[in-house]
C-alpha cells in the first residue's frame, strides 16, 4: 500500500497520493481541510487520479508524510512543506 507493484497503481500508493499533495503544497502553507479541497478540485474532479482516494486514505497518507518529514506543521496546525520551509 506504500509502495506501488504489480497489483497496487501508483495512484492507490500512499508515494503516489504524496507526490500529489506536494504538488499542491509547494511552497505554501494550507490546512488539512484546504488541503483535502484542493486535492479533490485538481486531482479527483478532474480524473486525473485513477483512483480515487478517499478521506481516511488521505489522512494516512498525510501521516506517513509527516513521518517522513516530507511535510511539518506549526503551532496552528498549518501544514507546509519541510524542505522548502526555511
């Protein structure tokens, strides 16, 4: 489920599905919630995703970026990514 295969499309992957919210984070700062929105606006409305991930796979897959230190958050709660932080 991390990692795409033979049986797992990058899209279902959590990689895939973070390689997306990067893309929308860039160098910005956004809510959980604005996240999400914009995921569904650009990716999910548009059929770009193949699969389309729902809210508790996208919670996980936040999750396992911030493990990673993809991805960090303030004391608000805004999450921005980590390595264009600074």
């Amino acid at each position: 489920m991390i990692l795409p295969n033979k049986y797992i499309t990058i899209s279902e992957s959590l990689i895939g599905l973070s390689a997306c919210i990067l893309d929308i984070i860039s160098n910005e700062k956004y809510t959980v919630e604005q996240i999400w929105d914009k995921l569904n606006k650009e990716y999910i409305n548009n059929n770009k995703l193949k699969y389309k991930p729902n809210y508790s796979k996208f919670i996980l897959t936040i999750t396992y970026m911030y493990m990673s230190q993809m991805i960090n958050y303030d004391d608000k709660g805004v999450i921005f990514n980590e390595n264009i932080a600074t």
